[in-house]
C-alpha cells in the first residue's frame, strides 16, 4: 500500500509543569486493515529531569476508525459525557470525556494492553492520563480521520471484510 500516514496530536497538556506530547498515527498495512502507532514523551528538554519517552504499535480494522468517526461526531454534537475508541483486538483503547464544559476542555486518555512474555501469560495495562485538547478540535480530528480512511482506501463495513479474508485465505 502506499504510505499515507495521518497523525493526531494532543501536545497542549502539561502534568505538574511538565510538557507532555502524545501523537496517534495512522498508516495502511492491507486494504482491511492499518497500523495504529502512538508516541508520548513526557519531559523537560532545558533541565535535568530527564525524558520519558515510549511508543507502541497495534492492529486495527478500518470500521473500527470509521465507527469512531460516528461516536467522535455524537460527542462533539451533544457536547456532554464520552467517547471511546476501541479496536478489535481490544488492546487499544482512547477515551475523550468532557472535563471542562463552560471552557471546552477535553481530556484525552489512552490505554494499551501489552501482553507480557512470561510463563503466566499475562496483559499489562499501561494508562496514560492528562493529556488535554480543546473541544473546538473534535471536528477537525473527525476530518483528519475521514481523510486518512478515504485516502488510504481501507475497507470500513464489517461485511467486506470478511469477504477478503475469505478470498485471501481461499487464495493461500
């Protein structure tokens, strides 16, 4: 596939005075399907604090993000409660939930359920909380998404989806 990468960038917050970023960023793997990457840092670059950065990756199908667009659109419309994004694999998650409302804060927050290698087989679950975007830019990530899914050409109705599978595993 082409490489079309699309990014959300949610880099206004700051924890205890600490500037933090945090990019979600999209890109194809198969017409199904695309990698969803997320980048945070959390850090002072003119002092002796150090940085902490991290990144990770996971699958997602392109109704997952499509889906999302609708709850994205709800959330922005009734201007209330939450919205969540989770894939299919349920290992990601990111939440939007009004914190805010007379001032249009939103706080952001992302789960990643890693699996870790060990005899017991275990998930651990890595929360990264504070992150804050305005509620005027709902609307632009909904377009940022729409794009992405357009432009990329990732398949976004569950029916489809499996229509490929089958032809791809048919084909094996």
């Amino acid at each position: 596939m082409d490489q079309i990468k699309y990014t959300l960038k949610f880099d206004q917050a700051e924890i205890s005075s600490t500037p933090v970023l945090m990019e979600i960023c999209f890109s194809p793997s198969t017409p199904v399907d695309f990698i969803l990457s997320a980048n945070i840092e959390y850090g002072r670059y003119h002092a002796n604090q150090g940085i902490f950065k991290t990144s990770f990756s996971t699958a997602c199908y392109g109704y997952d993000l499509f889906e999302f667009t609708k709850e994205l659109a709800r959330f922005d419309s009734e201007y209330a409660g939450e919205c969540k994004f989770t894939n299919s694999l349920q290992d990601f998650e990111l939440k939007f939930s009004l914190l805010n409302k007379s001032k249009g804060v939103v706080a952001v927050e992302l789960k990643y359920s890693h699996l870790m290698p060990s005899d017991k087989c275990r998930f651990c679950d890595y929360v990264f909380k504070g992150f804050l975007t305005d509620q005027s830019y709902i609307r632009g990530y909904i377009r940022e998404i729409d794009e992405f899914l357009r432009e990329s050409g990732v398949i976004t109705g569950r029916d489809a989806v499996r229509e490929y599978e089958t032809k791809r595993r048919q084909n094996k």
